[in-house]
C-alpha cells in the first residue's frame, strides 16, 4: 500500500508528515533555504512509494505564484478606471490595460435599462485572444440584483475556453466588496494552476505522485471558537475556522529605534531571510529574538543562542535606547519590558477580537513560550503544539 | 514611564473607529484623538470641554452640540459627548459624525441649518426621544436627524465601553490619571526635540483666496521650543464668515505634526508644542453670528494649503504637493425631500450604494486623464462623473478652483480646475438649479499642482 505524506507550504515555513497507522513523522522546511520543487524532489526520491498531498497557504500562495499573472476584468461601461479610484479595490492591483468595458446596464432595482450586446463579449474575445488573456473575472454593476448580463457573458467566454468567475455568485453589500472577492477568487485560481505547471515542470514524471490542493481555510471551517496561532509563519487569529487576521505584531518584526527615543516593534516583517539574529544570519534585531533570548527550545532546532548572538543583540537594544539610558541601564531590563508590553498588546488584540467567545485555543510551536505572558484565563492551549497544521490536515 | 506610555500607544493601535473621536482627561486634556480631518482635531477637544463645563457629564450620560461657537464645526455635523468611569478615574469621550452637506451661503449662521447649543440628550446609556423628536420638529432640522443621532450614541456608547475594557486589559492605572499627565510630558519633550532639531528661520507668506478675497497673512517661527503660528495681518470676513479659533488651531497643529514627521499619537503634549496668534474680528476666529459654512467647507482647504506651501518653503526636503483649496460639494434633493451628498475629492462611496435610491444613475467615474499639474512628482488627477437623472431632482453645488487653478510648489506647473455642466453648459461656482429626466450632470474636477520642476526630457539626437 502507498504511503501518504502531506506537505504544508506556509508563509515561510513547511510543515511535512508522513502518515503511518502510528504518530505522524513530521520535519520542517524553511522555505529560503530549500526550494519547494527540490524539498518534493527529495522526498519523493527517498520515499518511492509515497504519494505527496500539497497543500498551499493562501497568501504564500499568492504572493509567488499569481505575481505576475495577468487575468482581465470586465465591468460596465463608464467604471473601468474604478478600481484605479477606490481604495479598497486599489489594492487589488488590477492592471488598467486589462479592464474592459462592457455596454450594459442594470439600475439599482435590477431593471435592465441598457441590454448587453452578444456581439460586444464575441469582440472582446478576440481582443483577450490576441493578449493571450485565458482568465476573466465579471464584474458588473448591480449584478446581485440582476444576474442576466453576467450570465450571457460568462456562457459565451466559457464556450470560447476561457476560464471564468463571475461576481453574482458572492454574497455582498455592494460592487466593492464583491469586486474584492472575485478577483480573490481569480488569483486563487491562477497561482494554484501556476503552482501546478510550475511543479510538472520541475518534478517532470515525479509529479504523478503529487496532488496539489487548494486553500486551507475550507478545511479549517469545522473548527468553531477563536483560534490564536503562534507560530514561526506567523501570528495569526481566527474565528471559527473563518479567515484568518494577522496579529499586530510578528515573529520577525522588525525593533527599532521608535519616536520614544526607545526601542520599539515596527510594523514591518523582516521574514527568515536572512532572519532573525538566533538563527544566526540575521542582523537586524526582531520580536524572536527577544522572545527566545533566554530559551534554547528542543522544538525549534533553528533557534540558536549563544553568548555572541546574545551580545549581538543587547549591543542593539543599548543603541535604540537613546532617551532612557537612567531608567534602562541593564538591556535585559529592555528586553523583559518590551516583551511584557508585546504581550499585553497581543493578549488585548486576542481578548478584543474574541468578544463574547468564551473558547480560545492556543496553538503553535511558539505557543509553550509564551504561555507566561499572556495570561488569558479560559485560554487552552495546544498540547500538541508543533505542527499542529500539517497533522490537522493529515487527519481531514 | 516609557512602559506607559508604549502601552498608552499600543492601546489606541487597537481601538480604532471609523469615525473622530476623542477621549480627554476629567480637566478636558486629551489623552488621544482619532480624527478623520485636521478640523476635528482642534474643534472635538473644544467641544468636550464645553460640554464638561456646561453640564459635568457622567458615566452613560449623552451631550449633543453642532453650534461652532461651542467646539462644532458646520451644522450638517453631529458632535456627541459622554463620559465613562474606570475605577477612581473618569474620562469624557467625543465623537463626530458628517450628515448630508447642506449648501448654504448666508449672512449668518443661524441661517445656515439648527444651531445645537450643548443639550443633554441621554442618561445612564438611555437616550431622551422626547428631546429628540422635539429637535427633529423643527423646520430647518434635517430628515431622520433623530435615528442619526441613535445611530451614533450607540456607537459612541460602545465606544465608551470597549475603552474600558482595553484600559482593563492594558492594567491602566485606574486610582488616578497621574499617569495620563506623564505621558503629555513624555509626548511635549519629544516633540520638542524635533522642533530644535529643524533649521531655526523665520517664514513669512500672504496669500489670498481669488473668489472670496480674504487675505492670509503667516508668520511661522520657533519660539522657546513652540512652533509659532502668527497670523496678524490677516483680514476680517469677506461676507460668507470664516473659521472658529478652535478649526484654525486644529489645522496648525495637523501642518505642524506632518512637518515634524511625528509618528506617536495626538495628545495634549503636542497642543503644547504650538501657539496660535489671530487678531480679533480674523476670518480665522470669527464669533457669533458669523456665518461658517464657506469657513469650514473651503476657507479650512485654502488655510491647510498656505500651511503645506509655508512649511514647504521652510524646509524644502520636506516639501509636498499643495492640497487642493477646497471640495466639490454637490446636493440633490428629490421629490419626496430625500437628500444625498457628494463630496470630492472624499473617499466616494460604492457606485450600488450611491444609486439607491437616488434620483440618478451613475453613467462614469474615471480619472480626469492629465489634469494634475507636472512636476518630479505630478500633482494627482482629478475625477470626471458622470450623473444621468432618472427623475426631477433640486440640484445645490458649491464649487472651488473654477477660476484659480490649483498651484504648483517649487516651480511645479499649476493643475487644472474644476467645470460642472448640465448637458455641455457650464455652471458657476455656487448655484440651485431644478434637474429634469433625461439631462446630463457632469463634474470634472480640480487636480493638484506638481511637485518641483519637470525633469527635462533628454534631446534624442538623430545621427
């Protein structure tokens, strides 16, 4: 019998297990190091019996294999420069040059006021056929109260070979958020069929044993309560199983010289390459640092802390104290209270989002850390806390 | 101290509204200040403070004001102000909320809507209908004023309420508000020390608007570690009112903190950080009667642009665009009294959302293609819209830059001004005019000056 081996592709890190009728074996890859096509690589060739479920973190995922991919959007006539205005739909990036026009309208009680042409969407394929466009994203005005427009146009793209998604199908307020979910959806699309060719073309015959899926969240949906993760990919919370929101603060948060004239977290993530300074590459100083100054944990093999890497980084914390150098002589002292006010900002983030939730679940291989510090009364934490994700999904 | 005061900031990183608000110490220092425009940032803590000294409000209790005299800003705003207490502590809180802009250009204010003096209009996070409905009644109050305010109490209730919790979280002090004046003495010598450390001059600037011919007069300097404000030669109203001592403060203080590059909070310390000097009768302190809605809708752009342009000219590293001298205001009025707003260049909201029941339908909105000024860094593009009417509707408008074109800073070329038409026909720069089914409604409006000269495009040489 095959053996099955899953392979979680997270933010910065991997989490892979393999399956047996025992305790999952599991290891982690940190994704700067090793590529994702040599880690398959390697596990395929060393286990010539397994089969490879990969599955891929949403914003990993989109983040390399969408970057550069182009899809167009079509909308009514008079609003292509829309998502070039609104903020929200701003940061979708839509590219100007791929939005069309379509001569149609809707008005806001779903009445037809201007019919869409056939031939307009058969002109538009030609015109996508000769940019070598393959995915359309549909999104016209006041489809939610009318879906016939889209409909005619989405048949007629399909029948043509392109592939489509159209807005009306997503329950929402208004275009804006229906725009920002459809192109969501769109780039989902593209980078899992991206990921797909880029791994058939680098694993070649290998990738007959690989199976990519899609995203984590629709396995994460029969979770209920608030989920905190605290994990090295990241800080995150989640309600439900529902989305997941990133904590204000990160592991790699950058500590600077904040405008106290004190050091300070920064809003930036300085990610693992080179990484934090325990690892031993890095040179800027971020919250793990200070989080794991004083731990050696046997979880976290990458981790390292030594007299020199500790130095290194009280030099830095002595630089970014300009104004308080009285009060903060000692920077161990520094770093204690920047990890306690870390903290009590974390827990009320925690606390706020929770609201009237009275289950919260800790879990991730930071988790045992920082269990000190976050003091939250009803919170449970993980005892299975190292890759709590990868054996969740072997378990689906 | 420094532990308190990250965790004052790390506190109001996670309360956040959309929405200006304000929570200021029982004496009426603010503690910090979400404002959404740089007005609301000298006029709420005003408010708040008249509204203590008038009627002390306690936890739950709910003051109402708009008059601008009082610490509100145009009438068409709703200013609320309750109070919450933490153990031995109690903190007045202040929230704003922008209603449908009524244009009007009067002789005075009273004229311009209802001029809501401080009324208590709630106990023990209860609302009074009564008072309400009384308000409502009234010819010049505005439709559905009484669900609006509703709205908004229960937002700044719950506002009041998620403060407490965070304080609690936080593990804020609550014996005492000690600490609150700590973190104003943390924020004042920090911000003092980047005021020593930008170049000591002194900057002088006149300007005038075209259409209203009132004249600002600045001089900007560094006294004893304060950003001075000096606006004495400036005129008095030129016939439509000016700005509140409170608005015109509010906007030295946002120019200043942008110009120091401050990244902390708003607090009382950095209040203490500027002065402000006007003469009597200024259109930048004008009293009652005066008249303020052309103050604040356009005389608050045109004061915010002097500011950008003299800080500009202080230190030109720091140089920015000029901001346009003041927004596009548009008014419909249906049959049935129903009113909608637009104001450019405001973030606009969703094309479905505008459309509900409107009188109207939206036929375009796209970038105003080459109208922001050119420059190294181009000032932004206006908005064209495009409104066709569906039914007969009134329109009111009130238009800046329809003359003067917006300019540029530092040899920038000038962007390009505002035109609205019905049906090709250009319409001046205030006016009503009664909308029929099947005409055309379209704005176009003004872009910023750029930034610097050009850069010179290199000669192509043909060999």
């Amino acid at each position: 019998m095959s053996r099955k081996i899953i392979y979680y592709y997270g933010n910065y890190f991997s989490e892979v297990a393999h399956l047996s009728e025992n305790e999952p074996l599991c290891h982690r890859v940190n994704n700067s190091r090793i590529s994702l096509e040599n880690s398959l690589q390697d596990l395929l060739i060393k286990n010539p019996e397994a089969q490879i479920e990969i599955y891929a973190d949403n914003r990993e995922l989109l983040r390399r294999f969408s970057k550069n991919e182009k899809f167009a959007l079509f909308t009514t006539a008079g609003f292509e420069d829309w998502p070039c205005i609104h903020p929200e739909l701003i940061s979708l990036r839509i590219p100007v040059e791929n939005i069309f026009g379509l001569t149609e309208r809707v008005d806001s009680k779903g009445s037809v006021v201007t019919p869409l042409q056939d031939s307009e969407v058969e002109f538009l394929i030609s015109k996508l056929n000769l940019m070598e466009l393959k995915h359309v994203a549909i999104g016209l005005i006041h489809s939610n109260k009318n879906k016939s427009h889209e409909k005619i146009a989405c048949d007629l793209l399909k029948k043509a070979g392109f592939n489509v998604q159209v807005s009306h199908v997503i329950d929402s307020k208004d275009e804006i958020e229906r725009w920002c979910s459809l192109v969501t959806l769109i780039q989902q699309d593209l980078a899992l069929e991206n990921l797909k060719k880029y791994l058939q073309e680098k694993l070649k015959d290998l990738f007959a044993r690989c199976q990519v899926l899609s995203k984590r969240e629709n396995i994460e949906k029969n979770l209920s309560g608030v989920e905190v993760y605290l994990g090295l990919d990241g800080f995150t919370l989640s309600k439900d199983g529902q989305n997941n929101f990133p904590l204000s603060i990160q592991p790699t948060s950058e500590v600077h010289s904040s405008h106290w004239g004190f050091p300070g977290i920064k809003d930036t993530e300085l990610g693992y390459e080179p990484g934090p300074i325990l690892m031993g590459r890095g040179h800027k100083l971020t919250f793990l640092d200070l989080l794991l100054l004083d731990q050696t944990p046997a979880h976290l093999p990458e981790v390292q802390t030594n007299s020199k890497l500790k130095s290194r980084i009280y030099d830095q914390l002595k630089v970014f104290n300009e104004r308080h150098k009285e009060e903060y002589r000692d920077p161990q002292k520094i770093a204690d209270m920047l990890l306690q006010e870390s903290f009590q900002k974390i827990r009320a983030e925690i606390l706020f989002f929770a609201k009237d939730s009275t289950k919260i679940k800790v879990t991730g291989n930071i988790s045992p850390h920082v269990k000190e510090f976050l003091r939250i009364e009803n919170a449970a934490f993980a005892e299975d806390f190292d890759f709590n994700r990868v054996k969740g999904l072997g378990a689906q | 101290m420094i532990s308190t005061t990250l965790r004052i900031e790390n506190l109001f990183n996670v309360l956040k509204k959309n929405f200006s608000f304000c929570i200021s110490t029982q004496e009426g220092k603010v503690l910090h200040g979400n404002f959404s425009n740089a007005v609301d940032c000298g006029t709420l803590p005003a408010a708040i403070l008249t509204a203590h000294d008038f009627f002390h409000p306690k936890a739950g209790d709910l003051v109402l004001l708009n008059d601008p005299f009082s610490g509100g800003t145009t009438l068409d705003s709703l200013t609320l102000i309750t109070a919450i207490h933490i153990g031995s502590t109690q903190w007045l809180i202040g929230g704003r909320w922008e209603l449908t802009k009524r244009i009007s250009l009067t002789k005075s204010v009273d004229e311009e809507g209802l001029r809501i003096p401080p009324t208590p209009i709630g106990k023990d996070f209860t609302l009074n209908r009564e008072i309400l409905s009384m308000i409502e009644q009234h010819l010049l109050c505005g439709k559905a004023y009484a669900t609006k305010v509703a709205t908004a109490s229960e937002q700044l209730w719950t506002l009041a309420k998620e403060f407490k919790s965070l304080y609690e979280f936080f593990e804020l002090d609550n014996s005492s508000n000690r600490f609150a004046y700590k973190y104003f003495d943390e924020s004042e010598t920090r911000i003092k020390e980047l005021i020593q450390e930008i170049p000591q001059k002194e900057v002088r600037l006149n300007g005038r608007t075209s259409e209203q011919k009132e004249k600002i007069d600045l001089c900007l300097k560094v006294e004893r570690s304060q950003i001075v404000f000096d606006f004495l030669g400036s005129s008095e109203p030129q016939g439509h009112g000016g700005l509140t001592a409170f608005a015109t403060m509010g906007l030295c203080l946002v120019s200043a903190v942008k110009f120091l590059r401050w990244k902390g909070g708003i607090n009382e310390g950095l209040y203490r950080s500027i002065k402000v000097m006007t003469p009597s009768k200024c259109w930048l302190d004008v009293h009652y009667p005066s008249p303020v809605f052309w103050g604040f809708n356009c005389g608050s752009y045109f004061l915010n642009a002097q500011l950008v342009s003299a800080f500009s000219e202080w230190d030109p590293h720091k140089a920015r665009p000029i901001p346009l001298f003041g927004p596009q205001l548009l008014r419909f009025e249906d049959s049935k009294g129903l009113v909608s707003g637009e104001v450019f260049p405001e973030t606009p909201s969703s094309i479905e959302d505008n459309e509900a029941n409107n009188p109207f339908l939206i036929s375009k909105i796209a970038i105003r293609k080459n109208s922001g000024g050119k420059g190294e860094v181009d000032g932004a593009h206006g908005l064209v819209k495009e409104w066709k009417i569906l039914e007969p509707a009134k329109l009111s408008w009130s238009l800046t830059h329809t003359e003067q074109k917006p300019q540029g800073v530092l040899n920038g070329h000038n962007g390009s001004i505002t035109e609205l038409t019905i049906d090709g026909d250009i319409l001046p720069k205030v006016g009503t005019a009664h909308l029929k089914p099947g005409q055309t409604l379209s704005l176009l409006s003004a872009a910023e000056g750029g930034l610097r000269k050009p850069p010179q495009k290199e000669e192509v040489v043909d060999s």
